[in-house]
C-alpha cells in the first residue's frame, strides 16, 4: 500500500480539491482509497459534506495511543473512506513537539493502517504551510504529489518546498522520500503553455534527483470544482459529465500507469 502526502507549498492553488476529488476518481475507478484530513481547518472533511466532532480526527491516536481504524469512516462513494479533521488537531504539534515524538508519532500510527488489507492507497492531505504536521507526512510518505499553479511565486515557493524534503532524506528519516509527481492546477492554457511549464519544473527539481515530473493532464479552471464543496460533494457527484470530472478521471489513470510497474495502487 502507498501512502500520497499531498502538499503544495502556496496557498489557494486547490491543494485539497485536488486531493478529493483525486481521491473519488480513484475511488470512482474501483480502488479502495482512504483519506487522512491532517488540516486542522478541516477543509477536506467539509468538502466531502462530512461534519466535524470532537474526537473524530486523528487527535487521539497521535496523542492518547487510541487506535486509528476506530476514527475511520465511509463516505457516499463506497470505494473512499475519511479520516475526518477537527480543530483539536490544531494542538497536536506542541504535545508532539513536548514529547519528541514530532516526526516519530503519525508514523507508528500510519504503520498501523497501513498493514490493513482495506485500501489501495492513503491520501494524507496536508496542511498549508512548512509546519510540524507537514514534515511529520513527509517522514511517513512513500511520496508527495504537488499541485502547482502558474505564477511568479511557484519557483520559489517550490524550492522552499524541495529543501525541506530534502532534510528528511538526508537525516534519514524517510530516504526514500521523493516527489511522486507535480499536478499543474487551475490552468487555463494550451498544450504548448503545458508543455513549457512542465519543462521548467523538470529543469528546477532535476538537480535534487529525487522528483518525477509534471503528470500530462492538467486540471482546468472551472465554475463546478469551484462550487461542488460548497454542497459538499465531489466532483464526480456534482457534474458526473463536466471536463473538471474528465481531468481528474484522466489525471487518476495516469496516477494508477505511473505506478503500474510496482502494483502498489
């Protein structure tokens, strides 16, 4: 079983609707996917329509030694279930940090969910920022996957992101650690644009030797991926048909051919 942390290191680049909606199209394809909201915003809950409570998140079995598939939930599409977030996650970093345990914790409770035979994959989606939830999935994942958007700021922001990764290789903490794959997100241009950002991303990882490249299909901007978490739906729920449906189920093939060679999806 593989575990995807995704994480983007900009904010408002549609980091959680990529996870979701990822997810419900693998999901939507026959592969059993769990997804683990680590946001203590809870973004990706409310986008699947799922309420927040306490002692629902991740909170007690990093914190109270509980047992994680007791948190573990179905949703409405019967191949994707939820680990659902709460803002109790919100303190978990100091009682890790007091403990040591910062980037030892998530991965023994990982470990736990992983040797069940339920899932395909497991989906961490992270919180928006460089914090201690962040390097605590990068120490646990197989890898990351990347949404970017074009912009002045994503080079730099990208190269933030890369040192980081980075140190958890060389500390060994996770060397086998890497980048999975960048997902150009809210893109509005043609093939040769697509082309020509993807050469630019390969160009500014390539020398951390440690990244695959942009994956071919890109997600375009569109009025129903911006409206599906407002009903708390996916997309495939919200416009079964629309071209928004048709990347991430475009997207969600490649993700599986990409990882075909090592059946870990």
């Amino acid at each position: 079983m593989r575990i995807i942390a995704i994480f983007s290191p900009l904010g408002g680049v549609g980091k959680t609707t990529l996870t979701v909606n990822l997810a419900a199209s693998l999901a939507d394809l026959g592969k059993r996917i769990l997804l683990v909201d680590l946001d203590a915003q809870s973004c990706a809950t409310t986008a699947l329509g799922l309420a927040t409570e306490p002692g629902g998140s991740l909170y007690s079995a990093l914190v109270d030694g509980t047992s994680p598939k007791d948190v573990v939930r179905s949703t409405r599409l019967p191949n994707l279930f939820v680990i659902r977030s709460h803002y109790e996650l919100a303190s978990v970093d100091v009682c890790l940090v007091q403990r040591g345990q910062h980037l030892s914790r998530l991965r023994e409770v990982m470990a736990e969910l992983r040797a069940l035979p339920d899932f395909d994959c497991i989906f961490l989606d992270c919180p928006p920022s460089m914090g201690i939830m962040t390097s605590a999935a990068m120490a646990v994942a197989d890898e990351l996957l990347v949404p970017l958007q074009p912009g002045f700021m994503m080079l730099p922001a990208l190269s933030q992101m890369l040192g980081q990764m980075q140190q958890v290789i060389d500390t060994g903490v996770n060397p086998g650690l890497h980048v999975g794959g960048f997902v150009i997100n809210r893109f509005n241009g043609d093939a040769g644009e697509l082309d020509k950002l993807a050469h630019e991303l390969h160009a500014h990882s390539a020398p951390y030797g440690s990244c695959n490249g942009a994956y071919p299909r890109a997600i375009p901007e569109s009025t129903a991926l911006a409206e599906a978490p407002c009903y708390g739906q996916t997309i495939v729920e919200y416009d079964p048909h629309g071209r928004g449906t048709d990347a991430y189920r475009a997207l969600a093939n490649d993700l599986i051919d990409r990882h075909r060679s090592t059946r870990l999806i």
